[in-house]
C-alpha cells in the first residue's frame, strides 16, 4: 500500500493566490466533466481524458494547469460516477450517492510530471503556467531514501493553517515487532483515554477542552463581523478555523502514539467501549 508523506508548504503569498487558481481550476474541470456525464454525452474514463483535452483548447486558464492535473481531476469525477453505478448494482439501501457538484475544493493533485523536487529535497518547483513556482518543504520526513520514480502523485492542500504538499510514494513501510505473547485488554472511556486491563491508565489530553475558551471567543467575534455591518470575514474564518486544526491534528497524533505503544508491547488487544446504563454507546 502506497505511503503519504506530508509537508508544509512555504511561499509568497503571490503563490498562495496561484495555489487557489490550480484548485479552482481542478474544480471547473471536475464540475464540466461531471456535466458532460449529465448530458449522457461520456459513458467512460476516456471520454472525460478527451474532454479534459477540450477544455484546455476553450479555456485558456485551463491549459495554463498541467494536463496530468486535468487527468486527475477528471478520475476523480469518475470515481464518484463509478461508486454511484455500484451502489445502484448492488441495491444498497437508502441513497446511492448520486455525484454532484463541487463547491469548495480545497485540493489539486498533480501525476509524474508538472513539477521538480530540489537535489536536497526540500523545495518543489511546479513548472505549469499556472505560476505557483519554488515552495519550500517544512517537514520531518526524509524523501532521500525514495527515488523519482516511486513518487506517483503530489497533491496540494488548502487548509485554514495554510498550504501543505503531500507526496503518495509506492513504498511499504514496514516494522518489524517481535511476539511477545502477552494479552492485554484496553477499556476506553471518558475520564480516561483507555485503561488496560493491568490497571494502567492513559491520561485523556482534552486539546479540545483546553483551546475551548480562545474558539468560543475568535466565533463569536466571528459572528460579529459576519451578522454585522462589515461583511468581510474570510480573515476572522481563517483565524476561526486555524484553532480548530492544531486540536484535531494534536489528538489524531495522540492517538497513533498510545495504540501504537499498547500494540508494539502486547500480541492479542481487545477494546471495550464504554456504555450507559441504557445500553447505548456512551459519547
């Protein structure tokens, strides 16, 4: 299975405004290729390459995206088209997905081409016309152990903490860890993160709670300006929602540490989720 490998993505703000040209280029492609499916003028893959193809002759700022880019986003329209033929095929209950429109893409995913990594590693320069240019890389991983080649994708994010470079590298990554032949039960709670069943117990981090105050006052300064006479918020949403982004990336690495550590040190877990009196599952 492919290996993501995240960075953050540091420019001017000139390439930032580029960045959100790409994407919102991606998206017109994805909508006009789903539209062409509407008019039950594409019945397949190929027909959305050859009308990606087209969009670029029409569409001058559709030619300046890399032609992988346009691929891209055009498999990403028949993805959804094919999840909802499956979802018909095999009569599952309720609704069936049926692809819509993109509103907010917040991402625009390049192939093998369109862009060039640095000799060190650390910066990526996208050659389109589109204009994004040299960014630099801010990360931890190390691509010099991966060759050119086993990089099949690199996507870029739009994020209210800013932009960030992701590469899917063919790779498997994995970790050699020795039978210990030692079982252990984890029971999750609320006070608690988990406790096992030798009594150990994980502290719950609560980032959430801890960064609660300065959320409830940058929304409701938020909502000030929104229902207000200024009718500028984007910048206040944008400070809004990069408090929210340090909580849930703080508590999704908390998460991987503690069930890495109870599964690097055990050979057999069984979690137990906490319930009320009723039954139910307790949130």
């Amino acid at each position: 299975m492919p290996s993501v490998f995240e960075f953050k993505a540091q420019g001017k703000p000139s390439q930032y405004t580029a960045i959100d040209q790409a994407i919102r280029t991606g998206q017109f492609i994805r909508n006009k290729c789903l539209r062409l499916w509407m008019d039950r003028k594409a019945t397949s893959r190929n027909d959305l390459y050859k009308h990606c193809k087209v969009l670029a002759y029409e569409f001058p700022f559709a030619n300046n995206l890399n032609s992988t880019a346009r691929q891209a986003m055009s498999e990403r329209t028949w993805a959804s088209i094919s999840r909802f033929y499956d979802n018909c095929k095999k009569k599952v209950p309720g609704k069936k997905g049926y692809p819509k429109f993109k509103q907010n893409s917040r991402s625009v995913e390049y192939k093998q081409s369109g862009w060039k990594l640095s000799p060190n590693r650390k910066q990526i320069t996208f050659t389109d016309k589109i204009g994004i240019g040299k960014l630099k890389l801010k990360g931890t991983w190390d691509l010099h152990f991966y060759q050119l080649k086993q990089i099949k994708r690199v996507r870029l994010i739009k994020r209210a903490d800013g932009y960030y470079v992701q590469f899917l590298i063919d790779t498997e990554l994995t970790q050699k860890v020795e039978a210990t032949g030692h079982n252990v039960g984890l029971d999750v709670g609320l006070k608690e993160f988990y406790t096992d069943s030798e009594g150990h117990t994980e502290p719950n981090p609560r980032f959430y709670r801890k960064s609660e105050k300065r959320c409830s006052d940058q929304y409701s300064e938020f909502s000030y300006w929104y229902c207000g006479a200024h009718r500028n918020p984007a910048h206040r949403a944008k400070r809004y929602g990069s408090l929210h982004s340090p909580c849930s990336a703080n508590g999704r690495f908390s998460l991987y540490r503690g069930w890495r550590k109870s599964i690097s040190a055990s050979r057999v877990i069984e979690r137990r989720i906490p319930r009320d009196s009723s039954g139910g599952v307790s949130m």
